[in-house]
C-alpha cells in the first residue's frame, strides 16, 4: 500500500510525529458477501408481560433503549415464542389449539386472546420503530400432537421419520397450526416473516422442548411448506430451521437436511451459541444463517464494557458480533432477551429494570455499534489491512453510506487512515464505545476520500462514510 502512496505524503506522515504509525484501511465496495438482515432480542417466557406492565417513562425508555436508532441499539428483528402451555400457569404463552381436536384429521378450534402473553403488544411497539423482522419460533408442538404425550421433557412428533403414535400422523395439523399463528398475527397488523418449528432439537429440556434431527425434520418441512403455500403465504414467510444448541451441531443438522434436498423449501438456517459459537464457515447452500439466540446464563447481570474479559461484558459480545458476521457468514445476530424486570440473576438480557428505571448494559452498547448503522439490506464487504489487536468489518447500506466497525482488543489505541476502492465519499461521521463513553460522537477528519481516525484502547469505533 504505501508504495502507491505520493511521495509528498510520506515525507509529511515521516516528518509528523502524530501520523506515524497509522495503519491504511480499505474498504472494497466491489467485493461484497453476505446480505445483513439485522441484529435482535426476544421478550419470550413472560418478560414481554412485565416489560409491558412497567410505568409509562421507564417502558418508553427500555423501548428506545432496544430500538431507537438515535438513543438506543436501533436493533431490526424480533424473536417470538410460540407457546404451547395449556393453561395460563404464571401468563406464559396460551397454546391456540390447548384442547386435543381428537385426532389429527378431527376439526380443530383455534382460539386467540389478541396478547400472545403480550409479544402483540410488544411487535406492535418495534413497529412503531420500523422492525419488520418477525421471526416466530415454536419451543414444542402440544402435548397430543407427540410421542411422549407432553409439552416438556423432548420427545417428538408423531409422523416424523421414524416416530409413530396410536394417535397418528400429526405433520399435517402441526403444520396448519404454525400458520394459524402466523394468520393470528397477521390479524392483528404484524407480518411474521420467518417461522421455526424447533427450539434446541438436540437437547431435553425440562420445559418446553421438542426433539429432532436433520432427517426427522426433513420429513416435516415439506409439509410445513405446503401449509404455508395453501395459505397464500410462502412468499412471505420463510421457514427456518433448527436453532440447535450449538454451532457445531447445527451444522450436522444442516448437512442431513441439505442432503435430503430441503433447500428448495427452507428460508433460512438458525443456531444458538450454547455449545459452540458461529466461528467458522457452515455449508447452508445459498441459504442465509442467523445466529438466535446468544446469552451470557453464568455471570450476574453487569453492566460492564471492559473489565477482565468475562461473558457479561459488552465487548466480549462486540467481538462474538463480530467473528459471526465475518468468519461465520451470519446475516443475523440475536441475544436472547432485551427487557427484563427484577431479574438481576443473569446477564441473559440487555437492559435490566427495578421497575422504577432502566439501565442499558455494555453488551446493549456492543450491539448498537452494529445495529444502529448497518441497517437491514446491508451487504457486507471486503477490506484489506487492519490495525494491531483490531478487527475491521465493513458494510455498504441499501441508501448508499458505508459503514466501517473497528473493535480494538489492545490495550492501546491505534490510528487509522480508512479509505475507499470503487467510490469515493466525502462527509464521514463515528461514534465510540469503550469504559467511559456509549455511542459517543467522535469527529473524523476526511481529505480526499480519506477519514483519519483514532481507535480508543479496548473500544468499538463505527464509521460512516455517505
Ligand atoms: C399476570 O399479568 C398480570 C398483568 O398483566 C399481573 O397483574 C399478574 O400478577 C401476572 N401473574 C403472574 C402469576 O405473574
Ligand atoms: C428516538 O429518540 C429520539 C430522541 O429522544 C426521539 O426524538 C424519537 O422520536 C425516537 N424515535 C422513535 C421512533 O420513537
Ligand atoms: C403485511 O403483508 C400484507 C401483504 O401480504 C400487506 O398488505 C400489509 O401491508 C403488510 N403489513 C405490514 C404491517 O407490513
Ligand atoms: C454466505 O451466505 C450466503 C447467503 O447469504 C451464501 O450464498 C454464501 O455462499 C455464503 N458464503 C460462504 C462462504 O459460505
């Protein structure tokens, strides 16, 4: 690089003492990978109803927290819990078909109480933001509709692959009832955009939970389609598969569907980061990968950037960010909760509330150093170059802007010239994150094209150029 630069330039750079040691940054706009679709949280088991029921200020302030792209993290996607509970033991989710029709092929009455154990509500809100990402996700199919006759504790759902009931082959009302969910939604003013059939497939939970592997759930979706073409809706609502436990496995999980030829039927490819985090390549085909459901479940709630490196902290979730979007190929990253009340037991959440205030975390702040610039549409590009102990990713938006992400693991801070090959911009903005400042405004000089920038030890620095 610096040979092609002009020789007056670097007798200045060697002549100034404050410009040594800067590092050439240059973002590609004609190489671009993935398309982002956005970063997001859910309010499932509950945590929507207690959000809701908080005073009007402090539910306002927790609402611009996780969306508010000029306050808060600007996040884009929604995670929604279809529930399978019977009875509103503790207001969790209400089941919509809680009385067994009978048998698979009987009449079924769907009921709907309009609240969804206030996720309604809560979509309803994000909209008012711009979310139009909904992903609905179902924990377990009811009880009647699987082998072991119980919403918790595994087991599957009779007709699968190898999984047979007395009771028969329920694939066929499993899957009308998943789009009955989406039909009750869509009623209410709220398109669900992606719909997942598992939760954690390769693990027994003791509550809600229901198992599967590739080919068991390849002899469902098929059917699940076909439902959703019936309604009208398979444009609109792309099926989503299978949130197991780790990276790892879902990728094992992935090849076995691949192999059974489901990538004509599915829209989307989703892990969680329990068992291992999206760090590498998973073969999805020309599928897109989320990553949906991430969570600190050791630390107690803290609020801390930086401090020992420990999972509750934001820049530990900045980095896990970052290595999902460019090493794993991600177009979407969610942590499991956004708003809790009264829970400081776990980091699991963003911002935590007493139920008189809200207090947003490092980790809210990690996110808003994606979320809030690289809108959904985004497409990631190639950069060359990079500072010492520093990640760069880079990002062109659907309204032209380039969005720049430096995360800066050292312990120092690091000077950066960020330039742009195929394009060239001329108004550049940043914002910074580190132990003393969250999505501060910094000011970045820009000569012909050129932003000259100071990366702050252990911080996120974003950039835009438009
Ligand atoms: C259910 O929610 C209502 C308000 O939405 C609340 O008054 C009640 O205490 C909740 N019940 C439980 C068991 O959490
Ligand atoms: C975001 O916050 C700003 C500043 O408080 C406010 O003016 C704006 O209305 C908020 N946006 C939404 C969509 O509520
Ligand atoms: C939901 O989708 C329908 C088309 O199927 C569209 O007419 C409607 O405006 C959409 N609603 C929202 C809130 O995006
Ligand atoms: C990244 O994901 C896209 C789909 O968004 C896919 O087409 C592409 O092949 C993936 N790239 C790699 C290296 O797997």
């Amino acid at each position: 690089m610096i040979g092609t630069l002009p020789t007056t330039w670097l007798v200045f750079a060697a002549s100034t003492l404050s410009v040594l040691g800067q590092t050439q940054v240059t973002v590609n706009l004609n190489t671009q990978y993935q398309e982002i679709d956005g970063f997001g949280i859910s309010q499932a088991f509950t945590r929507a109803n207690e959000f809701k029921a908080l005073s009007a200020v402090p539910r306002q302030q927790g609402l611009d927290y996780l969306f508010n792209t000029t306050t808060g993290a600007g996040l884009t996607i929604i995670r929604m819990r279809i529930g399978a509970q019977t009875k509103k033991a503790n207001n969790e989710s209400f089941s919509i078909l809680p009385n067994n029709p009978g048998g698979p092929n009987s009449p079924r009455n769907y009921v709907w109480d309009g609240d969804d154990a206030s996720q309604v509500w809560f979509t309803k809100e994000a909209q008012k933001y711009g979310v139009t990402r909904f992903i609905a996700d179902s924990w377990s199919a009811p009880a009647y509709m699987k082998t072991n006759n119980n919403v918790n504790s595994g087991g599957y759902l009779c007709g699968v692959q190898g999984r047979r009931c007395n009771s028969g082959d329920w694939r066929e009302a499993f899957a009308e009832y998943l789009v009955q969910y989406v039909k009750f939604y869509r009623q209410e003013g709220v398109n669900i955009t992606h719909l997942g059939f598992l939760n954690e497939p390769d693990f027994t939970a003791s509550y809600e939970s229901m198992l599967s592997n590739g080919q068991e759930a390849a002899s469902f979706i098929p059917t699940l389609y076909k439902a959703l073409q019936t309604a009208a809706l398979e444009k609109e609502v792309a099926i989503t598969c299978c949130d197991a436990m780790g990276w790892d496995t879902q990728k094992g999980i992935t090849s076995a569907m691949l192999s059974a030829g489901m990538e004509q039927y599915l829209g989307l490819i989703t892990s969680h980061s329990y068992t291992s985090d999206p760090r590498n390549i998973m073969n999805t085909g020309k599928l897109k990968v989320w990553q949906t459901e991430a969570a600190d479940l050791q630390s107690r709630w803290c609020t801390t950037w930086y401090g020992n490196g420990g999972q509750c902290e934001g820049l530990t979730w900045a980095n896990k960010i970052h290595t999902g979007i460019v090493n794993a190929n991600l177009s979407g990253y969610i942590y499991w909760q956004g708003v809790e009340v009264n829970q400081f037991q776990a980091a699991s959440y963003l911002v935590a509330s007493d139920g008189r205030t809200v207090t947003p975390s490092g980790r809210l702040w990690a996110f808003a150093q994606w979320s809030r610039f690289i809108r959904p549409g985004a497409r990631r590009l190639g950069t060359s170059g990079a500072p010492g102990s520093t990640s760069v990713a880079a990002f062109r938006n659907s309204d032209g802007s380039v969005v720049v992400v430096f995360t800066n693991n050292g312990g120092g801070q690091q000077s950066v010239r960020v330039g742009t090959n195929g394009g060239s911009f001329e108004r550049a903005e940043a914002w910074v994150t580190d132990n003393s400042r969250a999505v501060a405004a910094v000011s970045v000089g820009i000569s012909g094209g050129i932003a000259t920038l100071t990366i702050l030890a252990r911080s996120v620095l974003t950039v835009r150029f438009s």
